[in-house]
C-alpha cells in the first residue's frame, strides 16, 4: 500500500466501501477501473487493458491493470453491466479539479443495481422494473415489490405451510430484476432456485442487524407517511420487516431522496386471482410458452395502448385479475361507454398518443439525474393533458367521469420548464445552450459577448481612435499577452498617460489599458460563466420540478389508467367483443366464444366460434377441439 500513488490509495479506499461493485472512478473525461475490476470490465465490456505503472523493471503480471470509459458515453456501458447482473458504483469528483488543493476529493453518488437502475437504455417502457424484498421467518413470508423508476411499492404476506410456494407464485407476477433478503430467506434452496433460474433474478443478502423493526416502523413512516404505515398488519412483522430492508438497500445505494416513491399497497391474497407460476406460463398472459415473445400472448392482443404508463399498467392489469364483482364491473361500464362513443374515444387516444413517459421522467428528476432534454420532454408530455381533460368533458358519470375531473392539467408546471429551457436544448448540461433568450439578464448578456465578442474590440478600437487621434492605433490578441493596442512609433507621443507599455516592436509599442484587461476578463470567461449559470438555473429548476412529484405521478397514473380502458375498447370494437355479465354464482356460459389468440393468429381464416358451459360443481372440465386448432 505505501507504494501507491495518493490517486490509488483513494481509489483503493473507496473500492475497500464497494467491494461487491464495479467502481467507476472518475478521473477527468474518463471513468476508469483497476485492478480486478478492469479485468470483469475488459472481458463484458471488450474492452482494452493498459496499465498506469511505467516501471519498466516489473513483469506485466505484477503492474495493475486499468481500462476506461468516456464519462458521456457510460450510460451505454452501464446498461450492458446491469444486463449482466452486476452492480455498478459511480465515484465522482466532489470538487472543481480547478480549484482542489492537492488530490480531487471523490464519493461515490450513487450504486446502480438490477432494481434500481432508472436510465431508458436498461428499461422496457412497456414493463415494470421490480426490486423485491423478502423477509422470512418460522410461521411467514413478508413480499414488497417497488418499481423506483415510477415510485410504485406493493406490500404483502403469506403465513401457514405453504407460504413458500404462495410467495413464490407471487414473485411470479413482478418478475423482479432483483431481491433483497433476509438471511433466512437468501438462504432457502427453494426460493433461491425460482429467483435465479426462473426470473434471472439477482439476490442481495442483507445482514440481521439491516432488520429492525423500530427502524423499519421510522423508515416506512418517513417516506410514506403515518396513514400506510398503520395500514400494515402489526400482528405479523415480516411485510413491515421486508419493506424496510428494501428500503434501507435504496438509501444505502441510492444516496438521493427518494421522494417519488410515495406510492404504497398493501394487499391480501384473494383481492386478486392467484395464479400460480405454471397457470401463468400456460395461459400466456404476457409472453408465449416457447418462444417467450409477445406475439401470440393475450397481452399482443390486448394491448392498443398509446403510452407507456398505460401498457405497464395494462401488464399489471392482466398479471392480477379483480375477483370483486363491483370493482370489475366500474371497469366494464368504463370501457362499454369508450366503445359506445366512438369519436370521443379516438379523440382521447390520439390526444394520448406521443406522450412521453411521466413516470419515468419524474423519478429521474427526482433523483437530479434528469438533463434539459429530460425536463423539456416531461414538459411534451404534460403539454398532452389539457386536450385529454378536455376530451373527458363528454363523459359525466362512471370512472371516466372521475377521472375527468381529478386530473390536473399541470399547466403550471409545463409553464415553468417552457419559459426557462429551449425547445431542442443540448445533450451536455455543462456546456450552455440551454437557457431560453429572456429568461435570465445575465445569461443573456454573457451570450451576447459570446456572439459579439468582436463586435465589442472593434467598438474600443474606433472610440481609442477618436480619443487620441492616432490613426493607425489598431487592438490585437495574441496568446502571450491577450489583448493589447498597438501603436506606431510615428504617434508614440500621442499616446496617454493611461496606457500602460507592455512590448516594444521595431515599428512600434504595444499597450494595455484597464479598460481592455476588463473587456479581455469579459470575453475569455464569458463562456464558462455562462455554462456555470446556465447549469445552476438548470438545478433550480429541476428542484423546483421535482418538488411536484406528487401531483406528476397522480396524473400519470390517471394517465395510465385511461389509456388502458380505450385500449380495452379499442379491441372491442374492432373485434366485435361483448360485454359479459359477471357475477358470483360459479357458473361460466359463453355462446358463441371466440379464443382472442388463437382467432388472431389464424389471420383471415374463419373462425370457429364455440359454446361453453361450465358450472360451479357440474362440468368442471372441457375439452375442445376442432378446426380452430388444425
């Protein structure tokens, strides 16, 4: 260790925090890994190994091998990582390399994981991204299933016997990216096999002492408040248990606020259908049983949504049935009113259409890695609601109603991101180009020396013409000295007092003036304190953004929900679908059935529709075949 340089003790320092992460350290415009990370990285990534040892005496093996990354191009390089299963930790410059006195101070910002990761490159927007904890005791098993890229938490539990299996049968449902557990549960040879070879899932064991009820009570009341922490179940503490460890791995890795996760459910089996993992896989819900694609699964068919918060919620819909009559049934009145009004419904769908994601947009505000093409395509997306508001008027009574009107238009908000950011603002955050012409003086100003820097020497030059009648006096720059005036020898008596002599010539003097080191200030800095102000005005407003996360998730949600009732009658009209009646008696009568699937698939060939009768103690088994099946 006494041999390393004061960079590679740092970076060894802060490795030694993050053993079970790849670290990208930041050293200029580059993130570079050392060590035996280079070497995972070289390998996933195809990269080239160097090393920064130049003793010439020392074997190759015995030098540390490094590799790196351009720091603007790492988003791709996370991606390929995170689909590989790895965590990847971030060690950013903390201080301006500018002013640092001695080495660069450096932390990591934040741990990028399977469930945490927020960047579009590493997420399906028709999917839910889902980090899961698990806490299991002797008598239950406690579920929470978060997706932090729309700030949505699902809390369960099972007890008695088989509450492996009915954990792991829900687990099947949020197909989670990644679980944290309790050593009990991390542990368990049953749950460890579902989650690695049927979810590709990864699993982070937490310690005992990461489980505390009292902290998990304080943790659970601070983000989402006293009223959801009284709705878990205080007999049993594994669900409170579990959603605490989830939440003390978010704050651990996430070192952010997290206020877009205020959304939690707590829920029993039997509010929804349980489906085990094999009736999932056959019934195909969202993927084929052998190919494992979309197409030929009932969510191909079903889904004609227009967003991407509406087709992760149309998933969620099909992967958790309503067994309450009443509640399918406000559903049903909702989607028979969308197919009744044909005109209304295509106006609401294509004012849906080409709505960016809020959801998505909002978290990653909230988490201040939002750039200005992040916050100016969450304005494109709330720029949609007026028109859908409007599109809801026709519709006074029933769930369409209700949404119609708790849905804000969040004009306020659009407002505040249109007036401060360009329409097409650049890529970098740190380079201008961001700030819209009229919003700050200052920056307007710095921009205008930037255009006209010349201008303004060319202004100096004629009015230092006019003062001392030197008519060959002319202002230059060159890189030793900057700006300076020069005049001839034939007027050197002409010159002032002020003018200060900087360089002697053959042919003349060159001076500088306070006036012109001012203006030379003005010019050269003008550029980075624009970026510099532009970058602050950027923060505020995303603060001031992300300070309304509430209200942006509540529309999104709305958001989403609609979507999904014009998808569901977007395919009802164009298949020609009826309504069922649905009640509690057990008894299933359908005339003249249609498999959706099958029909769909079989293209233009006819069709043959099918009765089916199936009662609650009678006919409990049917097997049908026929021509639709050739």
């Amino acid at each position: 260790m006494a041999e390393l340089t004061p960079m590679m003790r740092q970076y060894m320092d802060v490795k030694e925090q993050n053993p079970d992460s790849l670290l990208f350290f930041r050293l200029g415009d580059f993130y570079e890994m050392f060590g035996a990370d280079a070497r995972t990285a070289s390998q996933e990534l195809d990269l080239a190994l160097t090393t920064r040892d130049k003793d010439k005496t020392k074997a190759p093996e015995d030098k540390i091998p490094m590799c790196g990354i351009p720091y603007h191009s790492a988003d791709a390089y996370i991606a390929r990582l995170i689909a590989k299963g790895y965590k990847v930790s971030i060690c950013e410059q903390t201080e301006d390399p500018a002013l640092a006195k001695g080495l660069v101070q450096r932390e990591v910002i934040r741990t990028v994981t399977p469930g945490t990761v927020l960047d579009d490159a590493c997420l399906d927007a028709g999917r839910s991204n889902y980090l899961c904890g698990v806490y299991l005791s002797d008598t239950a098993a406690g579920l929470c299933a978060c997706d932090v890229s729309t700030g949505q938490a699902h809390v369960t539990v099972f007890t008695g016997e088989q509450r492996i299996t009915g954990l792991i049968n829900e687990l099947g449902r949020f197909a989670p990216a990644e679980a944290v557990m309790n050593a009990a549960a991390y542990d368990n040879a049953e749950l460890a096999a579902a989650l690695e070879n049927r979810f590709a899932c990864r699993r982070e064991r937490l310690g005992d002492g990461q489980y505390d009820l009292r902290d998990a009570e304080k943790k659970v009341r601070t983000q989402f408040g006293e009223e959801a922490l009284s709705r878990l179940p205080r007999n049993d503490a594994a669900p409170l248990l579990a959603l605490g460890g989830l939440l003390t791995y978010l704050y651990e890795t996430q070192k952010t606020d997290l206020k877009q996760l205020d959304k939690l459910e707590w829920y029993r089996t039997g509010q929804f259908m349980e489906l085990d993992l094999a009736a999932r896989r056959n019934l195909e819900l969202t993927e084929t049983l052998r190919s494992k694609e979309k197409k030929g699964s009932l969510l191909w068919v079903l889904d004609k949504t227009k967003t991407p918060m509406g087709a992760r919620n149309l998933r969620t819909w099909l992967q958790q049935p309503l067994m309450n009559v009443a509640a399918i049934d406000r559903r049903l009145n909702a989607v028979a009113a969308l197919v009744d009004n044909t005109m209304e419904r295509q106006e609401l769908r294509l004012a849906m259409t080409g709505m960016g994601d809020m959801e998505r947009l909002m978290s990653r505000i909230v988490y201040g890695t939002a750039g200005a093409r992040d916050l100016v395509s969450l304005r494109a997306a709330l720029e949609h609601l007026p028109e859908v508001k409007r599109c809801l008027e026709p519709f006074s009574t029933g769930a369409l109603a209700k949404l119609g009107e708790q849905l804000e238009t969040l004009e306020d908000i659009s407002g505040r991101i249109a007036a401060t950011l360009v329409d097409e603002p650049p890529f970098s955050v740190r380079e201008g180009g961001m700030i819209r012409e009229g919003f700050d003086p200052e920056v307007d100003h710095l921009r205008t020396i930037l255009t006209g820097g010349k201008g303004f020497i060319a202004e100096l030059e004629a009015r230092e013409k006019e003062k001392t009648g030197i008519r060959t006096l002319k202002v230059g720059y060159n890189k030793v000295f900057g700006y300076y005036i020069e005049v001839s020898n034939s007027f050197k008596e002409q010159v002032p007092e002020d003018y200060i002599r900087k360089q002697t010539l053959v042919n003349g003097e060159r001076y500088i003036t306070q006036e012109l080191k001012d203006l030379e200030h003005e010019v050269l800095t003008a550029h980075d304190r624009d970026a510099a102000l532009e970058y602050d005005l950027l923060t505020a407003l995303r603060s001031d953004v992300a300070a309304q996360v509430t209200r942006v998730q509540l529309a999104a949600s709305m958001i989403a929900q609609l979507d999904t009732l014009c998808a569901f009658a977007e395919v009802a009209a164009q298949n020609h679908y009826c309504r069922p009646d649905v009640d509690e008696s057990g008894v299933i009568e359908i005339a003249a059935g249609r498999h959706p699937v099958v029909e769909k698939m079989r293209g233009d060939a006819f069709f043959v529709p099918n009765d089916t009768h199936m009662g609650a103690k009678e006919e409990r088994v049917s097997i049908i075949t026929g021509p639709n099946m050739a």
